[in-house]
C-alpha cells in the first residue's frame, strides 16, 4: 500500500513505531474527525508462537482487541475499516472458501484472527479483507525456495496443503479497487487467480525459473514434515479462496504463476 499510495496526499501511513497496536494507549490521542477510512494491515502472524503463552497474549492483544477498538473507533466517527484477514478463519474443508462459509480457527492465531473479524464487523462501514499464503518483501517462502534452489539444496515441501498464492502488490490492488468502487461493506476474499496448487509444486515451478532441478524439491505430507517438532499450530489443508464475490466488484485477479515469474526476475541472483 506504501507503494500504490507513494504519490497520495491525502494518505498518511502509520508503522509500529508510532501505533503500536499491542499498546492498548496507542490510539489514544488521534484526531481520528479527521480521516474517512482506516485501514487496519497490521497482524500477529507468528503462528507457532501464538500457541505459547507470551504469544497467546500478544496474539489476541494485535487480532482482536485492536481491530474491537478501531471498529468502535470507525463507528464513532463515521469512518470505514477496512481490515485485512486471513484464511485460517475458516473451517478446513475440500474447494474453496466463500465469504459466507463458516468459521472454523483450529489454533490460537485463527482464533484471534477470527475474533478480530467478528469486531470489525460491527462498524456500519467496513471491508473486512481475508487473504492467504501472502508473498512480499523481506523473508517469505517464495525468496526462500529462491535461495535454496540457487545454492543447489533439495528442500522437504508440504505437498497437501492447496491454495493461492497473494502477492503484496495485489492485494494493495484489491484493497485499492475496493476503497475506490465502495461496494457493499462485508467480507471480500483477495489473492491471487489461477489454479489452486500445492506449496510443493509452487517450489517445483520456482526452481523452475531459476534454472535449478525441479526435481530437486521433496514432497512431503504436512504431518510428516513437523513430525519432529512441538509447538505447531494447525495449518490449514484447503487454503484456496473463492475469489467470485471480489471479482462481481469488477476486480480481475492476475495469475499467481504470471506474478511469480515477476516477483522470481526481480529478485537478487545471489
């Protein structure tokens, strides 16, 4: 969003340092009069460390109490919210996620996340935006794959989970389109289009297009691959979003493997 709305005088962006929204004192003190939307991007998404005690209290303080603040916040004034959500709200069958399905959070980070849908739901106007396997800058599992398939490592992938990949630049699109078309307040799903795949064979089609074996790259089942740890939340099998509602808007999601080979050129070759 920093990106789409560089050039934009009547945006101003806030990062952790300036509201914290771990800090209940953080809101305090705004002028908020002033403004016609809020949008909530911030998230606790350390889901292992969510199951821990330190991160269970962090968790809900960021995805649920927060968020119940700003929709009281945006009620108060006048204000849209617009809130961005994920995937692991919903309860984990076969195809993929409409808006209306129903909630289903196995860990604590779903959980909190779904609290936090519940609150934002609650201001008169918002957009409360869910979103899954999201790739942007710094570390994430697409520079990830990058790098091992460049360092000759044959990597261990899930091959059961299925899904969408969301790429950041497109899911600033989404919210922007939304903002910018004002359709009915509600939950709109946002990711990228094309055919739901494996995060095993999204690695393949990456070490791919660097050069590297896409042999190289280990299926394995998601409870084969944490099999050794403690800690782990649940993760999702079916993360795939129906994107139906989102494109009625007239929203036309680009293709996750087009933006992959995008996102794979940009990156540092060493």
């Amino acid at each position: 969003l920093r990106h789409r709305w560089a050039d934009r005088a009547d945006v101003e962006f806030a990062g952790r340092d300036r509201i914290d929204l771990a800090d209940p004192a953080a809101l305090e003190g705004i002028r908020w009069s002033g403004y016609d939307t809020i949008v909530n991007a911030a998230s606790y998404t350390a889901v292992d460390a969510a199951e821990t005690d330190e991160g269970r209290r962090d968790a809900w303080a960021v995805n649920a109490v927060a968020p119940a603040r700003l929709a009281a916040i945006a009620a108060e004034h006048g204000l849209t919210l617009v809130h961005v959500s994920s995937d692991y709200v919903y309860a984990d069958r076969e195809g993929e996620r409409r808006e209306d399905d129903p909630l289903g959070p196995l860990g604590v980070y779903a959980q909190t996340k779904a609290a936090g849908d519940l609150a934002v739901a609650a201001a008169p106007r918002h957009y409360i935006v869910r979103t899954s396997w999201v790739v942007g800058e710094g570390r994430n599992f697409v520079a990830t794959m990058a790098s091992l398939a460049r360092r000759g490592v044959a990597p261990e992938v899930v091959d059961d989970q299925v899904g969408r990949l969301t790429f950041a630049d497109e899911l600033a699109r989404a919210i922007d389109h939304l903002l910018a078309t004002r359709p009915a307040s509600g939950v709109y799903n946002a990711s990228n289009g094309g055919e739901p795949a494996s995060w095993a064979a999204i690695a393949r089609r990456l070490f791919a297009l660097v050069g590297a074996d896409e042999g190289a790259v280990r299926p394995v089942t998601t409870d084969a691959y944490f099999a050794s740890k403690t800690g782990i939340a649940p993760r999702p099998r079916h993360s795939a979003l129906s994107l139906a509602k989102l494109e009625a808007t007239g929203f036309e999601p680009r293709d996750q493997l087009a933006m992959l080979e995008e996102f794979v050129a940009a990156l540092p070759s060493a």
